[in-house]
C-alpha cells in the first residue's frame, strides 16, 4: 500500500521514494532520492509538482487515497527539471482540464519544450485563489534552473520549496524531526554543494524573499520537510550563499610513486600546526561530489597531481573539472597548487591553472617538487604553507 501522508490539515505529500537511486547527473546519492509532490484539497484541488516520469505510478496511487486524481483542477509546476515534472503529462492525461501554472518566461517556455503541454505563467508576486487558500509564487531563478519558483500557502503557512532546501535522502519519516537531524543536515549541505553552490547570489535573494514569510514548514522537493528545524537550515543557508568559510583547509591529491602524497601529507600536516583543522582527501578513495561537500566552506584548499604523460593525473583533472562547474564567479578562498614530476612540471602547472579559472585568490605560485621531497623541501613547503596563513590573518 503506497499512502499518502497528510502533513498539515488539507495538506498531504503525495511523492515518490527512489530508494535505489545512487548517482544523480555525476552527484553520489548513497541515502536514495524523494520525489516529493503534495496535495492540497481546497475548493480548487492543487497538485505541486510530480515525480520523476517512472515514479506517476507511484504518485497517481498515493493522490489516489485521497481523491480521484482526476478531480485535480491545478497543477504547480515549480520547477520543470524532469525529477519534478516527468509525471505531468500522466497527470494531465488523467485530469485534462486542470490549469497548469509555471513561471513566466523560462517556465512555460520548458514545459512546452518537454511535453508540448500549455502553462499559464505567473511571475513573482503573483497570487492564485483555490478556495480557503491564497498561493503565493516567488520566483526563484537559478535555484537551480532558469525557470524555478517556490509556492508560499498562506493558511498553512508552508513553503513548498522546490529544489531549495533539499537533501538526497530516501526515507519514509517526511518531516525532519522524525530522522537523525545530523544526517539529513549533512545531505542538505552535499545537496547544496552540488547543486545550488554556483548560484549562491540567487539563492540568497530567494533566501531574502523567504525571511519575510511566517512560517511552520519548509516543504522542499527532495528529502524531508523542516517543521522543527527551520532556524537552523536558514542560519546554513544564510552561511553557504554567503560563501562563509571556516577556519579549515582541504587537501586533495593524487599520487604514483608517493611523492606528491608526501607534499599533501607535509601541507595537512602544517595547517593542522598552525591551530587549522585540514583533512587529506586521496582522489581515488573519495567521490568528487562528497569531496565537494568538505570543500564548498573551506577557506583553504590545496590540490596537488603529479606529472603523468605531460599532464596531470586523469583523477585529479575529472575532480578539477567538477569543481570548476561548480565554483562560484566570486570564490575567495585560498587555493594552493603542489605536486612532482621527472623531468617536467607540466602536471602541477595545469592544477595551478585550474584553481585560476576556478577564481581561487592564489597568494603563491605552484609549487613543484621533481623526484622525491627531501627533509629539507619538506621544511621548506611548510614554511610556505605557514606564511601563507599568516598572510591570510593578517
Ligand atoms: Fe530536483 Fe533541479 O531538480
């Protein structure tokens, strides 16, 4: 039996669980996915959003212990990314003559790109009457796409948020006080890393537009909903769109014959004595998405390949490639370039320019060690890394 779940008077979540699902566009999702969907039965009966398209079975069963879902006389399309809209052609099919709203412009644009359907288009601001209820839509673009839109309902006081405030999490407990608050705060802070972090100006305005509201619930479109700790996932997201980093340093690298691994463990090593708590990431034995999430409130990150065919190790390259996608315009943070080589230094080289493009302040050049570091290079890479501390709390 798929239930639906009434999570306030009137109100009822009516998504999928994608519990097997364990990549999303190159992102680990290790705890699964939700679809969520919710249901409001008011005089005009309002779906907002879907599911993914091979979750409407799912979706149309669990609208269906509520009510025919052919009765639905609107839909809300807050966001056309397909985890989201993929079942609305199933649910126009079923309810032909509910009206469809999406944002003006980019939204009604994609969902007639997608499923040829007509929206009505609403900008921010707009408000739409069903009944006891007024619905409020604040566009929210870039968070995640151009087209996305948050829905505030007034009497319930609920924010149906869309791809803000998410989290990859599969569980069948929809409201955050019913799972481990520690866990689902570290998967809103991967799902934030990997995927809102390059649009953290947008998300702050959204944030902003948010703040205004009275609030009892935050109902994102993926993970669970905050009721009993909303403070503490806007005081975060407060903090990630404002690009607030702490006092720690992140080192990655990749290694062949341990020299490189040598510079990274040297560089840890020093921030660690200068009071600063580092952690030393090997490329090969952490995903990219989950090194993201160390490195998206770092204030020091520090990446290091040695020199393999004139380039830099293929790890390191598919990690700086990602990050690159995903680094803000405005990133201030401390990046540092290291590694060894033979005979050309070409693989640090292409590191440093990397962390470049990716907009890192980088207060010395690359540093290259050929061979094997000695004791002495090894001093001398830590004094480096304590000057460049020192420079920074100056
Ligand atoms: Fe959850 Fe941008 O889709």
């Amino acid at each position: 039996m798929l239930n639906a779940i009434e999570i306030s008077p009137k109100v009822w979540w009516v998504g999928g669980i994608d519990w097997n699902e364990r990549l999303f566009h190159g992102y680990t999702t290790e705890a699964g996915i939700t679809y969520n969907a919710y249901l409001i039965m008011d005089e005009k009966i309002t779906l907002i959003d879907t599911c993914k398209a091979t979750f409407s079975n799912e979706l149309v069963q669990r609208i269906s212990q509520v009510v025919d879902p052919a009765k639905i006389d609107v839909v809300i399309t807050n966001h056309v990314e397909m985890d989201h809209s993929g079942s609305l052609p199933v649910i126009h099919k079923i309810a032909p003559n509910a009206q469809i709203y999406a944002s003006a412009g980019a939204g009604v644009n994609e969902v007639k790109a997608h499923f040829g359907i007509e929206a009505t288009p609403v900008k921010s601001g707009d408000t739409l009457n069903i009944g006891e209820r007024t619905l409020t839509f604040v566009t929210t673009p870039m968070v995640h796409w151009p087209d996305n839109m948050v829905t505030y309902s007034d009497v319930d006081q609920i924010l149906f948020s869309n791809d803000a405030f998410g989290q990859h999490y599969a569980t069948t407990k929809r409201f955050d006080d019913e799972n481990d608050l520690c866990e689902i705060m570290k998967q809103a802070k991967k799902y934030y890393a990997n995927i809102v972090w390059p649009y953290g100006m947008q998300a702050h305005k959204a944030l902003e537009a948010v703040k205004g509201l009275e609030l009892k619930m935050i109902a994102p479109s993926h993970g669970c909903i905050w009721r009993s700790h909303i403070d503490k996932i806007l005081e975060k997201y407060e903090a990630w769109t404002t690009y607030q980093t702490e006092e720690k340093a992140v080192v990655v690298f990749d290694s062949m014959w341990h020299s490189t691994e040598m510079m990274a463990r040297e560089i840890c090593d020093s921030f660690i004595a200068e009071g600063i708590s580092a952690k030393l990431i090997d490329v090969k034995a952490s995903h990219i998405s989950d090194i993201m999430t160390d490195l998206c409130d770092a204030r020091y990150v520090a990446v290091g390949s040695p020199t393999l065919n004139s380039n830099m190790l293929p790890t390191v390259a598919s990690f700086l490639t990602y990050m690159r996608g995903l680094s803000p315009k405005n990133d201030q943070r401390i990046g540092l370039a290291f590694g060894s080589y033979g005979w050309a230094p070409l693989g640090p080289k292409q590191v440093y320019e990397e962390l470049e493009k990716a907009k890192f302040n980088l207060p010395v050049p690359v540093i290259t060690q050929q061979w094997i570091p000695s004791e002495e290079n090894l001093a001398e890479l830590q004094a480096t890394v304590k000057k460049i501390i020192e420079d920074a709390r100056a």
